[in-house]
C-alpha cells in the first residue's frame, strides 16, 4: 500500500524559495535586506509572493494603517499562495503577537527581539532549544495549532544585535528597469531611547543602538567598491550615533575608547569621508538638537555630503510638543532652520508634522501653521496622529476628531505644495548636479514630462514624432528634488542638468555636455 501523499508537497522544487516584503520606514527596508542576507547564506533562493515557499512579512506599527496593511497582505498572500508558510516579523509582531498569530494563515511570528535569528528559527535550527517556536517541518494542514506554538518574542530592551545590509533605490518605475540599483541606504542605527508620549517605537525597537565605525566603513567600501557613488544612511534616532559605544551599551557603563576612534556622528561622518572614496554621502532624517553646528558646518562646507536636511518638526505649539514629551521648544527648531539655511541657501530642508494630536487647538494648529509658513521649507511629511496602544498619548483626554484632524493635514499639505513650487521654480536657468537612477522610453512617459498633449492619431507632425521617441532618465539631484534629463543616460552615474522647466513636482532639463545626449 502505498503511502498518501499529502496534497501540499511540492516534488518539482530541490532548493526552498523566499519572498521578503518590507511595510515602512527605511530602517524596517533595512532589516529586511539583513533577512536576506540571512536566507540566501542558507541556500533559499528568492522568488514572487505567489510562488514562494517562505513568504516572510516585515511589519510596521507606527499607525493604525500600518497594521490594517499588514493584516490585509497576510490575506491576500494566504489567498495568492495557500502553500507558502507566511512568518510575520517586524515592530508590528513585536507589538501584538497574539492578535497576528490568530490570523488564518500565518505559520509562525517573529518579533524584532529574535529577527537575528529568523532563518535559524525558520529553518529549525533553533527549534531543539526553543521550546516557544514550532518550525515549518512540523506544521501540517490537519493539525491545530496554538497561538503560544507560533510566537517567539521576548523581551526588547534586552536586545543588542543590530542587523545591517544596504537597501537599493531605483527610479519609481523600478519595474520598468529592475537592474538599476542605485543610491544604497545603509542602516547604522537602531532604536531610540527617546519618549516622545505618541511613539510606540522605543517599545518594539528597544534602546539606541550603534553599528560600530569599522563595520560603517567596511559596508561602505564594500559598496564603493561595487561602483555605487551615493549612500545614505539612516537610524531610528539617527544623530545618537555613538553614544552607546561610548558608554558601554545597554549597561551604559563608561567605556574607554580606543585613540581617535569616533565619539559622536560628526566624528563618524568625518571617518567616512576620510577612509573611503564615497563620492556623495546623503544624511537621513536627524532631529532637531542633534543638529549641531559642527554637523551644519560640516554637511555645507563638503561637496561629498550632500545639500539635504530632514529636521522632523511635529509640531510648533510649545504646550502640544510639552504633551509630545519632545525635547526642543519651537524657538529651539526656528534657530536651527535658519543656521541650516543661512549655511546652505539650495539645500532641501523637511520636516515630519503631526496634525490632530490630542488636545490640539485650533490657536495651538495655527501656531504650527505659522512657523511652517515662516520657514524656508522645501517639503514636508504631513501625518494624522494615530493613537497607538500603550502610548501615554492614547490615553490622554480631548482626541481631536478625526474629520478635524484631516482638515489641518490637508491644509499643512497644500501649505508644503506651494513652498515645494517655489522652491523648485528658483532653478529654472541654472545648472544642478544630480544622480541618475533610471532611463524610461518615449510615448506617454515623454509628452508627460514634457507638457506636450498627444496629436490626433493623422495630424502627427515630425516634431512630435520625435517627442513621442525621445527618452528621458529619472535623477536625483544632491538637494533631492526629482529631475528628468533629456536622454539616455546609464544609472548611478552623476551629471550635470540645465534646468528649463518644472513640471508637476519635478524638474526637466538637459544635460549641460551635448554629447551626454
């Protein structure tokens, strides 16, 4: 007799596939590129959602939305791929583990305490000594499960590891041209030790933590060695780079360090420019007191650092920042801009805002309202607060509605389009260098970007034929503003644009050496 064989095996494959999908922020985009790393050094090769064996969910949690994304991609990837086991990782599993274990489909949750060892733990390495998780080989379709079985998630604070793998940007029509990788972002830091009364992210994260500087510089000139000319780097908390290293870590302990090892981000910023041939190094986002005038001199004076400031705001009313628990007072934020500025006149200068957080006045809004019109903001990141479970915010009196809460984003939104406009039309006639990322044919694309409405089907003149030809190639300019450049260009290569024109939120040149064309 022979024995049954059950309907789920897959006989034709010999080597077990993955698919990563990241929700979030760029240091969640990091992590994932970390799990990468993980599976493929065990052998799995990656493959689509639909087809994968593993299918692993890298979750966000900073709002309500950010979870409802996760929960409706476990549906539709248990709907696309009944065979593949979906693990659930990320600062959403670190948060809820039971709620997301109880949704149909999911075969194991993997908090961010134990992400340094998903691949052990999926594959089952780690099985024999961890009586909380139950590995992939031993799940079945007949057999019931239990939420306990799924879970493998302690205790965050206690966590130390730090993963790290650059993440790859290309043009935002990636699909058209998926081999141009440019611009990595390399994570250097991780969690926050701030306690900012709306975040739930120092509870799913854990302490701030550094990459050391000699991986920094080893990641780096990897990448330099590559071919790549630009990278960014990130962190939770970014501009706390280091203070961990001089203390001792999670002790916090004094630790002495070794002669001119660096002791602060500035100190670091400079070890990267002087031991690797980076060409231009971007600087994410980095809150406002960390903004030192050491790192303003620094970024303006290097043409290796580029013109690019994101200074997260959330507020300019001194009560709402003082119910954030957020250590900076509105006049703190003013000066800082205006030394960015004066330091950097081209430079793109962004915040983060909250609309809507609890207690929010109509005077408090329009004190916010007021500072960012002020200011010489190039963009803006407009967020409807979003009570997280847990947060000191969540529970405080007097939610500002939510229709209300809407009604101020929108109009901080119109506020950060106008000052954008502005911003980009000062470069019309002048030169901007920028990085390409991605070419893209003619047609739609090139009448898009040019402005130019599509001739009837008989009445095309030559002209418009060759509008309608022409390529153009999608660029990042060094103060971030999306450029499209007449011509075929190769990526991560850097050029030099004449501006002619803006249209929508993007600028139009051509290059300034005809044979770039």
């Amino acid at each position: 007799m022979c024995p049954r064989k059950s309907a789920h095996l897959r006989y034709h494959k010999s080597v077990l596939t993955y698919h990563v999908q990241n929700f979030g922020c760029r240091v969640t985009q990091a992590d994932g590129a970390a799990l990468e790393r993980q599976l493929d050094a065990r052998g799995l090769a990656s493959a689509p959602a639909a087809q994968a064996d593993i299918v692993l969910l890298n979750t966000c949690t900073v709002t309500n939305s950010a979870d409802q994304d996760a929960r409706a991609a476990i549906r539709r990837i248990s709907r696309q791929n009944p065979l593949a086991k979906i693990i659930v990782t990320g600062c959403y599993a670190q948060r809820a583990p039971y709620e997301i274990a109880a949704l149909p489909g999911v075969a194991a949750v993997i908090g961010n305490s134990h992400k340094h060892q998903l691949a052990d733990l999926v594959l089952g390495e780690k099985s024999r000594q961890d009586t909380t998780f139950l590995p992939l080989s031993t799940l079945t379709d007949n057999r019931e499960l239990r939420a306990e079985n799924l879970i493998f998630v302690s205790d965050i604070f206690a966590h130390t590891e730090l993963l790290a793998a650059p993440v790859f940007e290309s043009a935002d029509s990636a699909a058209s041209h998926p081999n141009d990788r440019t611009r990595p972002n390399l994570k250097i830091q991780d969690g926050c030790d701030n306690r900012c009364s709306f975040c739930v992210i120092p509870s799913v994260r854990g302490q701030s933590r550094s990459l050391p500087p000699h991986q920094v510089i080893r990641e780096m000139n990897t990448l330099v060695a590559a071919g790549y000319r630009e990278v960014v780097i990130s962190g939770i908390n970014l501009g706390r780079w280091g203070r961990d290293l001089r203390w001792g870590g999670p002790s916090r302990a004094p630790k002495l360090a070794r002669n001119n090892a660096p002791q602060s981000f500035e100190d670091l910023i400079r070890l990267i420019l002087s031991d690797t041939q980076l060409e231009k190094l971007r600087i994410s986002s980095v809150e406002p007191m960390d903004w030192s005038d050491d790192l303003i001199s620094l970024v303006a004076s290097s043409p290796r650092i580029a013109k690019h400031a994101h200074v997260p705001l959330q507020s300019a009313s001194d009560a709402v920042l003082r119910r954030m628990h957020r250590k900076y007072r509105p006049w703190h934020y003013r000066e800082k801009i205006e030394k960015i500025r004066a330091a950097m006149p081209t430079a793109a200068i962004g915040a983060d805002v909250m609309a809507g957080f609890p207690g929010e006045t109509d005077a408090e809004f329009e004190s916010t309202r007021r500072l960012i019109e002020d200011l010489p903001f190039t963009y803006l990141h407009v967020f409807t607060y979003s009570a997280r479970p847990g947060t000191p915010a969540a529970a405080m009196p007097n939610q500002v509605p939510v229709h209300v809460a809407r009604e101020r984003n929108k109009i901080l939104r119109d506020l950060a389009d106008q000052k954008k406009q502005i911003f980009l039309h000062s470069f019309i006639g002048k030169p901007l260098e920028a990085i390409t990322l991605g070419t893209f044919g003619g047609g739609t694309s090139a009448r898009e970007v040019l402005g130019t409405p599509r001739p009837a089907p008989d009445s095309a003149s030559k002209s418009e034929q060759e509008v309608s030809s022409l390529p153009f190639t999608e660029a990042l300019t060094d103060n971030y503003q999306k450029l499209f450049v007449k011509g075929r260009h190769p990526s991560n290569r850097w050029i030099t644009a004449h501006i002619e024109k803006v249209k929508d939120n993007a600028l139009v040149g051509t290059p300034a050496s005809p044979e770039a064309m």
